[in-house]
C-alpha cells in the first residue's frame, strides 16, 4: 500500500475530514499542515495539483489515532486490496 493509500484508508476508516486530518497532522508533527496539502497529497498522481504524501505526514496521524508505533505502517487490515485468500 503506498503512503498516499494509507492516508485516503485511515481518512475513510475513522470517518476524518482532510481539515481535521490537517489539524492532526499539525499538531502531531510540529510542522505546517494545510487542507489544501492533504489534498494535494489525496490527489489522482495524474493530477497537476498532486503531491506525493509525506512519511512524516502519516506517522503523525497514526500517532493522533494512537497506534501503538506509529513509526510503522497501519495494519494490513487497513489495506483495501488486502485480502487473506492471497497470503
């Protein structure tokens, strides 16, 4: 799952909007956070306005939605192309 995945599943998964996302993100980082950034980073990659969505980004967010170790990727669980048959 690519960061940009993980960041749309956790918005979808906890019910976030990309502002409150944004304000998670601020204040789990210490660093600058914008709407219009975490929308950029949800954008189609095809897009001109799309940016690739930063690790810092997401560990700060699973740390906001207290995961254990945020350092480390959301549970495969998470992963909407997961599937158990496939392992």
């Amino acid at each position: 799952m690519t960061l940009q995945q993980e960041l749309a599943v956790l918005l979808t998964r906890y019910g976030i909007t990309q502002a409150r996302a944004a304000e998670f993100i601020c204040r789990g980082s210490d660093r600058p956070c914008s709407v219009r950034a975490v929308r950029a980073w949800l954008a189609d990659p095809s897009k001109p306005s799309a940016r690739p969505c930063p690790e810092w980004a997401l560990i700060a967010l699973r740390r906001a939605l207290g995961y254990p170790n945020p350092l480390s990727p959301a549970p495969r669980d998470l992963d909407p192309l997961h599937t158990p048959d496939t392992e």
